[in-house]
C-alpha cells in the first residue's frame, strides 16, 4: 500500500492515538476503536492509495471497495451493540474528494456499493448510534452521501 498523507488520514490518527487498525479490511478504509471523554467510540476514515485496486480510487474517493467497506463495518458495528443499552457513536472522518468515476466502477456497480455504505449509515442512525459527521477536508459528490451525509451531526472544521 502506497499511502499519501491526507487530513482525514492525520485526523484519524488525532482522534485515536496509539489504537490498532482493523484488519482485514481494504487498506483504503481505516478503523478504529478509541475513546472521547471516557466513552468507546469507532472512528472510520477513507484514506488515499496509489497502490488502489481502482485508479479512480487512489487518491481519497470513495469506490467500489471503499463502498462496500464502509457498509461492512457500520452494519458489524450495528451488530456487535444490538445487545447493549447505549449504542457505540461512529465517527465518520470526512476527507473524500469525489466518487470514484469510471467505466469500470459504474460496470460492477459502485451506485449499489455506495448506496450500501449510505443505507448502513442510515440503518445505525436508527438504531440508536451516535452517527457524526466530521469533514475535516473535502466532501463531495456521491463520496459525502456514502461516508458521512447520513450522519445526525455534521461538524465542518477549518483546519
């Protein structure tokens, strides 16, 4: 993975020093587990990869595999607090420049991928999960709607 800099990526790390990463996951959708104010809270963030499996998915926008990535992990975190009274918040840091526009993408269906990622978004919401917003960069086009537009908070910051 080739990984340039980028302030969702220096958000993330911020936000949650010194936590490990999910793995198994597309390297280009970071997860973590921290805490603010004593409470657990799980942080995701679309990072950039030049080494991405999609070349209009290098650079920070959200495709096919950040799609379905960001779906993956808010339907498990969904699932891991159904049983708990106080749901976990979900920290979206938002850093994504655009959709991931291509031939390729719209072929294997990224309009599905992302609608995933946005209705897993909605889906926590309802089910009692703290979903904010932080755009601590760009937050454009179909990328915003999939990761962070279905937030119950949107906090923009001027860094």
């Amino acid at each position: 993975m080739t990984q340039t800099n980028s302030r969702g990526a220096t958000w993330l790390a911020k936000l949650a020093p010194d936590t490990q990463r999910l793995s198994g996951l597309c390297p280009y959708v970071q997860v973590t587990d921290g805490e603010l104010n004593g409470e657990s809270v799980r942080f995701i963030a679309v990072v950039p990869d030049a080494d991405n499996h999609y070349p209009r998915a290098a650079r920070g926008e959200v495709g096919l595999l950040e799609g379905w990535t960001l779906a993956k992990v808010v339907n498990e975190t969904i699932e891991a607090d159904s049983n708990s009274a106080v749901k976990r918040p979900i920290v979206a840091v938002i850093d994504v420049p655009s959709q991931a526009y291509g031939r390729r993408e719209e072929e294997f269906g990224i309009h599905q991928a992302l609608a995933g990622a946005a209705g897993a978004y909605a889906k926590a919401r309802l089910a009692g999960h703290p979903v904010i917003g932080l755009i601590v960069g760009k937050a454009m086009s179909g990328a915003f709607l999939a990761h962070g537009y279905q937030a119950n908070r949107l906090i923009a910051l001027n860094d």
